[in-house]
C-alpha cells in the first residue's frame, strides 16, 4: 500500500498528482503534505485523483479538510481525474454537492435509483 | 548475591574442567534465573571476573584490566535494556487502559433492541479493532414508532469513539421529540459541526417505521443507500436520499422519503464496511450482496445479519477491513 504525490505551481495555481491508495495507513502522509501546502487568497489547487485506485472515507476525511482550509482562505479548491468509483463516493456523502469536481470523461458515473 | 556467585562459580569451573553440552545447558538455564532477577549484564560480568580470579588466582593483570574494560562498556548494554523493558511496561499499561476504555464505549453504547410485533428486527455490528467506527442506535418510546440510526463515524479509533459518544447523546435527547428523520439529521449535524475538527465527520441514515400506517420514512446524511426488498416484484429498490455528511457544513438541510412496507418486505441497512469490497468494483459489490439477501429472505431478520456477515467474510477471504454493520427491517 503505497502513495505518491507531486506537486507543480505555475504562478498563481498548484496542480498535485496523486498516484496509489489511499486509506486509513497511507491518508498521513496525504495530509502532511497537502498541510504544508500553503494556500492563500486567490490561489488555485487542482488535485488530480485520477491515478487513485482505492480510497476509503478516510480520504475524503482530508478532501473535505482541504476544501474547508481552501474556501476559509478564499482560495479555490478542486478535484479532477475522478473514476467512476471515486465520484460514486463524493456522490453518496453529498460532497459532490458541495465541491468542484471534475470526472474522468472516460468512464460515467452511474447512480441509479433502481437496481435488479 | 553472594548465593548467586558462589553457583555461578562452580558452574564455570565444571566447564572449564570439561566442556559438555551439559555443563553449557546448565549454564544456560543458570543465566536465565538471572535474567528474571533483573540482573544487569555488567553485573554478570563483574560476577565472571571475580569467578575467574577465585579460580584462578594467577591470572594476568592485563586480563583482568580487560574485563573491568568490558564491564564499563556493558553498562550502557545494561541501560538501553532497561529502557527497553520500562517501555515494555509502558505499553502494557496502555493496553489495559485501552480495554477499559473500549469496554467503557460498549457499555455507554448499548442499545436495546425494540421488541414489538409490528417489525421483525436484526442487527449485528462486527469492530475491525478494539473500538467500533459504527453505531447503532434504537428508539423505541411507544407503540407506535420504531426508529434507528445507523452511524458510521470516519476516523479511527479513540477519536472516533469520542465522536461517537457526542452523537449517542445528541440521539438520547432527541428521543423525547419523537423526531422525523430530517429534523434528527439537521439538530445532529448542528451538534457534531460545532464540536469537532475538519477532517472528522459522520454518515448516518435515519429510518423511523410507523407501526400503524406501515410507512418507513428515512433521510440520510453520507450514508450508503439502504436496500428495500419489495416481496411483491421481488425485486430490491434502493433507498437513496441526498444528503451532506454530519459535522461538514453548519445549516444543512435534509430531504426524508416513505416507502410503505407489505408482508414479506424488508429494509437492509448497512455501513460501508459492508459495501467496500477492496478489490472489486462497487456495482459487483451491490449485485453480491442482492443476491445474497434473495437467499437468505426467508430466515429471521437476526439471522440474515448474522448470514450476511458470515457469506462477505468468507468471500473476502476474511480480510474485512472495516467495521461491519447491518441492521433489517423485516414486515
């Protein structure tokens, strides 16, 4: 179980790559280095989430950390490269409501009401 | 101490006099002894040297400055075994206050089962760890509803216990209000806001059963959609309901629906302990599981939960990796 992040700032924007899993043992690591991100008024994060392959509740515990220490700064926060897997969770706990989120066009999110 | 080194001389003379396994064995067995009396190994090797002299009384001054030399060096052996062992008992005591403090969470979290005729209700909620991430909780308080909560705090361990005491309490005081699902969720979410930190949150779906109109009304917060089983179509329907986690945002509001519950029907809810399979994708995980309740519909709502539990464990090879938490409704 591993994780990788790497992080390019062009100007004003941060764009962060995250590769692996994240869970209960890799989420610290995911959250030291998003905390010493310093994020200030007018700055723009762009994670991209699309080489994540699993992540449980956890994650989203340091997604919602970020979006919260983002919007206090008025920064702007936002997820891109979302599987369908990843957006079906933002789906259910109503974050996707609330955050900027961009799916990977390649695969559709499919909620249905109904199943068989 | 003087016992200890008149043995341990005599010992070494008889190996030094002949060099058996037995004489090593009992040498062996001797140190040991001294072990358990927290003898340190600068001690053993003072006691070595004034053996060595005893015995042999001619030996040369250099030998004997080499093990004064060696004693100074194994003091510091000497400490960072002692060390070694404080923390060792550290630890022990950690372990006995966490089990007092997990005992503590299961007896603050006790929830009794409704009894009433209305619903056939099962429950089973299996920890990962010491302290559950999932709670149950059940209100009861006449005849003519039966309500639950099922709720799964994110975080581990000792902080999501304490989370979890705070939404125990929140629901204890609502219980007098008779509370319909979307006004639970948005006092709840008041509650775990304003008192916990930003990475920390709660999923929660809230189901109330009308014994007498036979309605089931629910809203969630987060939480997995629960299952409806309708006897008439067999076919399963999910209870989806729109709603924000507990504690993310202050003022959410939340929407609650009704489904009518006929004979032969039943609700499933769960936690995602049960719904996660790691490595495989979310719609099998569903499918699974529908399935596996079409087998198990004609058992006792406990014994579908316990079934249920027992069939994922098996088929993730027992590498659950989450607390499992499965409440039924069953008409």
């Amino acid at each position: 179980m591993n994780i990788n992040v790497q992080f390019r700032q062009n100007e004003n924007i941060i764009r962060g790559f995250v590769e692996g899993e994240i869970d209960t043992y890799t989420a610290p690591v995911l959250r030291e280095e998003l905390d010493n991100l310093r994020i200030t008024k007018g700055v723009s994060v762009e994670l991209d989430l699309s080489k994540v392959s699993y992540m449980d509740s956890t994650g989203l515990g340091i997604f919602v950390a970020l979006y919260k220490r983002a919007t206090r700064e008025e920064a702007e926060f936002k997820l891109v490269g979302l599987t369908s897997r990843l957006a079906r969770l933002f789906e259910i706990t109503g974050l996707s409501e609330l955050m900027d989120l961009e799916v990977d066009t390649d695969t559709k999110v499919e909620i249905g009401n109904e199943s068989v | 101490m003087k016992e200890l080194q008149a043995q341990y001389k005599r010992i070494l003379a008889d190996y030094v006099e002949s060099q058996t396994e037995r004489n090593l064995y009992i040498g062996q067995n001797f140190i040991r002894q001294l072990i358990q009396k927290s003898v340190t190994p600068e001690e053993i090797i003072n006691i070595h040297k004034s053996s060595m002299e005893e015995i042999y009384p001619e030996i040369p001054p250099a030998v004997s400055h080499g093990y004064d030399f060696l004693i100074e060096v194994m003091v510091h052996f000497g400490l960072t075994l002692r060390e070694h062992q404080s923390l060792l008992e550290h630890q022990e005591e950690l372990r006995i206050e966490m089990n007092v403090a997990a005992k503590i969470q299961n007896m603050l979290l006790q929830t009794e089962m409704p009894k009433t005729n209305a619903l056939d209700i099962g429950h089973i909620s299996i920890p990962i760890r010491k302290m559950n991430g999932d709670y149950v909780h059940f209100l009861h308080n006449d005849e003519d509803y039966v309500s639950v909560g099922v709720i799964d705090v994110v975080g581990k361990g000792v902080p999501a216990a304490l989370c979890m005491s705070m939404v125990k309490y929140g629901l204890d005081t609502l219980e007098y209000t008779n509370g319909e699902p979307s006004y639970v969720l948005e006092v709840l979410n008041r509650i775990i806001e304003r008192s916990v930190d930003d990475s920390m949150f709660v999923s929660m779906f809230f189901g109330r059963f009308d014994c007498a109109r036979n309605i089931f009304t629910y809203g969630s917060a987060g939480h997995e959609p629960a299952l409806h089983y309708k006897a008439s179509e067999g076919k399963f329907h999910m209870l989806e309901s729109k709603g924000l986690l507990l504690g993310v945002m202050p003022d959410v509001r939340y929407s609650q629906h009704e489904v009518e519950l006929e004979e032969g029907d039943f609700i499933v809810m769960m936690t995602d302990g049960v719904t996660e399979f790691r490595n495989q994708s979310e719609l099998d995980s569903r499918k699974v599981i529908e399935a596996l309740l079409l087998q198990l519909k004609d058992l006792s709502a406990q014994e579908m939960c316990e079934q249920m539990y027992q069939e994922l464990k098996k088929l993730q090879e027992l590498a659950l990796d989450d607390d499992f938490t499965v409440v039924i409704f069953k008409k």
